[in-house]
C-alpha cells in the first residue's frame, strides 16, 4: 500500500504511511494512518434525523455534492487497481464542505505480486446481486462489485437515505432488502410494477434526479449489469456535476434545492405526508413583507381594458345599389300605368266601338310586360341574401369578442390574488400563535427531543439486524420518537415481535425522561416554526408573483385580441347594418 501511494489517495482516504518497528527491531508491529476529526459518517448525512443533528447547514444541493466527492473518492482507489470490496457507511467519512474521506484502507483488496487480500465480510444491505447469500471468505471482488455498493450510497444520499430496495411487495410473503436485491427489484425503477412493489409513503419520483441519473440507477440496479454493465464512478461524477449545475432553490423554501423546470419535490412531499426532508436545521431568518406588498401593490392597481368595438354607424343612407333597385321598381311601376292608362285610353277615345275591348286588353297587357322589363325580383332576394350572410358574419364576429374579451377571466384571477391578501394578513396571527403552541406544548416537544437522541442503528434490539434497520429508515423510523403504531402499520413485514423489541426499547428510554418546566422553548424548535412561517409567507408570495404574472398576461391577452378583433368586428356590423337599412328601403 505504501508503494501504491499518491497524492490523489491521501487526500480521498486514510491510507498508510508507514510502517510503525518497535525500537531495535526490523519486525513491524502496526502502521500509521492519518487521523481524521471533524468529520461524520455518510450515514449521519443521508439520515434525516442526523443530518439535522450533524450537518445543520446540509440541503439537497450539498448532497449531490457530496454524491460527488463519494463518487471520485472510489475512482481514485480504481485508478490505484484497488477493490474496496467490504465498505461500511461507517468507514466513509464527511465533512462540513462536503468532501469525502475512506477510512479502514487495510480492509482494501490489493492485487499485488500474484498475492491476493481480500474482506472477510460484507454488509448485506450494500452487497450485489450476484454476491447475495455467498460466503465471502477468499472471495475475490471486483470493481462492477464496488460499483453496486457507490450506486446504492448515492441513492441514499439523493433519496434522504431511502434504499432503493426497500418497499412494499404486493405479492404473497415478506420482501427483505437482501431477496429484492437478489431478484433485481428496483423499488424506484420504471420496472416496478413488474417486480410488484410499491414506494414507501412520501418518498419522491426517481425522475428528481433527471432522465441521465435516472438512466444511471436503472443501469446499476438492472439484472443486465451483473456482467459488469454498472455505471463507473467516472460516470456519476459527470452525470452528478451536471445535476449539481441544473438545481435551483425552491421559491417557497430556499432550502429545497431542485431541478430547473420541474415543480419542487420536497414540498410535494411534505404536503402529501406531512413529514420534512428535514433540511437546513439552523435558524432561518424571518422574511419580510416588501416583496409581496409591493407585488400587491401592482396588482391592485390594474384594471381590465376598457372599450369595445364601435358599433353605431355616422352615416345611415341607404346605398346606391339599394336606391336604383328601388328607382327601378318605382319607375316600371310608372311606365306600365302610363302605357296601359295610354292604350287603354286610345281605345275609349276610337269612333270604332268594336276595337275598345282590343285597346283595353292591349293596356292590360303592356302593363304586365312593363312589369316584366322592370322586374326587381330578383334583385330584392339577392338583398335579402346580403342581409342573412351580414347577419351570420356579424353574429360569429360579436361571439368571438365576447369570448375572446371578455373580462371575466381577469376578474377571477384577480379575486384569486385578493384570496392571496388575506391570507397575508393572517400571518401575524399565524405566528402568535405557533409560537403559543410551542409554549403550551413543551412537555411533548422536551419529551420528543429527548427521544430522537436515541438512534435504532446506535441501539441493541432483539431481532434488529442491520437489513431490518435500513428498511424501517426507508420508511422514516430511525429514532425512538419515530416508534408509534401509525408509522408501524405503514412498514410491510414488520414481526409483532421485532415490534414489540422496538416498544419495549423505547419505553425503558421513556422512564429516564425528566421533563423541565424551567427550560425555555428549544431554538430548534423555534427554527422549525420560523421555517414554517418562512414557507408560508414565500408560498404566498411566490403565488402572488405567479397571480400577477398571470394577470398582466391576462391583460395583455384581452388587450391583443381587441387589437386583432376590433377592426373585423367593426366591419361585420358595418356591413350588416348596411344590409339592414338597404333591406329597409326595398323589403
């Protein structure tokens, strides 16, 4: 090991520096390795409830970074032609930036020489698929081997320490982590109703992570990868460099960091199951008001557009076309009377008797010829025709002005945003009385931070191996505060006697509880209501912005549609009133 040593392995991990002789003697008796303070197991930061004792500054955007200092700690051993082979979460330790550190080198398998060392022992939960229930004594590892554990830490670390195998089987019988890793299921993965299983309550989509990352689990954890298929450290530092680059604080908490373009997880989660990723466990600064005032402000101060199309019309004349229609007809009226009264005139006035009745038929008839010439018939339907077709288009142009102008939709997101201002108001209020709650509730907060002191990994419970122990963290019970029968009914497979082991240990944990009236409301709990408060006041803003948003947008829609409308609009009444007043002068 001292002969493989670089600079790269010295600073990702403890490795030896030497070798340590007893004085006067060749013979070796131990070796050093750099003493590493100040750091804490990856578990105490993928675990909620120890993050928030340990890595009080943590949110999610620190965890892909610490996926990727995991990431490159295991390419560096790689690269020396080393195996971890057996890793504990123990033996990887973090620090407050982020950075990753290997303890427990001397456990490495090293192929040195035709020698081979190897680890005696695996920890089940983080062992492949291909190696489950084999025994490890001389069994040789390799690098894909180590690539299965480095796939499930950093679905830990993404997932709030969630393992990827561990959930509801909705088959017959028990589904350990051990089995379903053994039979590739997936609990996250698009195969997952296959393999029938089911997520643990509110625990968020892989799709979090994005189509690349998502890709990389499925790889890793697919039955395709046993021949050495799994995602390669190289490949998740670049895969998790560009995550790390996609990820934006959330509007409403600044502490749920996620993707750009997609709605935030985190408070999807809380809102479904009422619990938190628990992030950020410092005091968070209360937020003020301006922002929302201000956007308040803007809102209250814009009105619908006004005005519609002009729809009354200067000038009522009738149209030429229409007036020689009508002068047609007047005048065929006029020739066929004066002709016929002519003819039939002449024929009274003739000395011959016999030809009066030929005069007087001959002015009937020129009448009804004169009639005939000067027909307007025809003209007069196709007004009518010009009428009904004005009317159509007037009555489709006037519906879609109403519909397209209307401003309805404005005064309904407005009275939405005025919704948004009351429950501003209520925040003084909101916050009197949680702080009040916390005051009145102190017995139970006291008697619950006394319990999540006591970790299940940390405890010696009868039937609790450390395969069960990741299950129940999987579903959110990792102290002793988080033992009650709700939480119980959701965890599949759990034996009434593990169960009644885990009461048991939380009741002799109970009786040590002194509760102190004296002691002032915990800052931890503060923060929490503040954190709450916080959240409101920037869901509410944010909803504000997008209210207002949506709101000049609306504006803005109505505004370019009476741009676009109003001129056809106008026309089609022009020509239909035109029609009217023509159809008026003949009909």
């Amino acid at each position: 090991m001292a002969q493989l040593s670089s600079a790269e392995l010295r600073r990702v991990t403890s490795w030896p520096t030497a070798l340590l002789y007893p004085k006067g003697s060749d013979e070796p008796i131990g070796f050093l390795m750099p003493l590493q303070t100040a750091r804490r197991s990856i578990e105490s930061l993928y675990s909620p409830n120890a993050r928030r004792a340990h890595f009080k500054r943590a949110d999610w955007k620190f965890l892909i970074r610490a996926a990727i200092n995991t990431s490159a700690t295991f390419d560096a051993i790689h690269k020396a032609g080393c195996v971890i082979g057996s890793i504990s979460p123990a033996s990887l330790l973090v620090g407050q930036d982020a950075s990753v550190h290997l303890t427990d080198c001397d456990s490495l398998q090293i192929n040195l020489e035709n020698s081979l060392t190897s680890s005696q022992t695996s920890l089940e939960t983080l062992t492949p698929p291909e190696l489950q229930g084999k025994p490890f004594g001389g069994l040789a590892r390799e690098i894909h081997h180590d690539n299965f554990v480095l796939a499930v830490l950093i679905f830990q670390l993404l997932f709030m320490g969630r393992h990827p195998f561990a959930g509801r089987y909705l088959g017959g019988g028990d589904m350990p982590i051990t089995k379903a890793i053994a039979e590739f299921r997936f609990v996250y993965g698009t195969r997952r109703n296959a393999h029938m299983m089911e997520q643990p309550p509110g625990t968020p989509a892989l799709s979090i992570v994005g189509n690349e990352l998502a890709c990389l689990f499925e790889r890793a954890f697919g039955k395709s990868a046993v021949k050495g298929g799994r995602p390669t450290p190289r490949e998740w530092v670049s895969a998790l460099s560009r995550l790390e680059q996609e990820v934006a604080p959330c509007r409403v908490d600044s502490s749920h960091w996620h993707r750009l373009g997609s709605s935030c997880p985190w408070c999807r989660v809380e809102a479904d199951s009422g619990s938190s990723p628990r992030f950020l466990a410092e005091d968070v600064p209360s937020a003020g008001g301006p922002g929302f005032e201000a956007l308040w402000k803007e809102a209250e101060g814009l009105e619908p557009p006004r005005g519609g199309p002009a729809v009354a019309l200067s000038d009522s004349t009738p149209s030429e076309a229409a007036l020689a229609i009508r002068r047609k007809g007047n005048y065929g009226h006029l020739a066929a009377f004066v002709i016929a009264v002519t003819l039939i005139g002449i024929g009274f006035l003739s000395k011959t008797e016999a030809i009066h009745s030929i005069w007087f038929v001959a002015g009937i008839v020129a009448f009804f010829i004169m009639h005939g010439i000067f027909d307007t018939a025809s003209d007069e339907a196709a007004l009518k025709r010009r009428l009904d077709r004005a009317k159509f288009k007037w009555e489709a142009a006037e519906a879609e002005w109403v519909l397209r102008t209307s401003a309805d939709e404005f005064s309904r997101q407005k009275a939405s945003i005025q919704t948004l201002r009351e429950g501003w108001d209520k925040l003084p209020a909101l916050s009197r009385r949680k702080h009040d709650e916390l005051k009145q509730n102190q017995w139970a907060l006291q008697r619950r931070r006394f319990l999540e002191g006591f970790l299940i990994t940390d405890a010696r419970i009868d039937g609790m191996s450390n395969e069960r122990r990741a299950f129940l963290a999987s579903y959110g019970i990792e102290t002793a505060a988080d033992l009650d029968i709700a939480r119980f009914n959701a965890v599949p497979g759990l034996p009434t006697r593990t169960l009644d082991s885990l009461i048991a240990w939380r009741t002799s944990i109970e009786q040590d509880f002194l509760f102190n009236p004296n002691l002032p409301v915990d800052p931890v709990d503060i923060a929490r209501v503040d954190r709450e408060l916080l959240a409101e006041r920037r869901r509410l803003e944010s909803q504000m912005r997008n209210g207002l948003a949506n709101l000049k947008q609306i504006r803005r829609d109505i505004e370019a549609a009476r741009r676009t409308l109003k001129e056809p609009t106008e026309r089609a009444y022009r020509h239909y009133a035109q029609a009217q007043i023509d159809a008026a002068v003949i009909l």
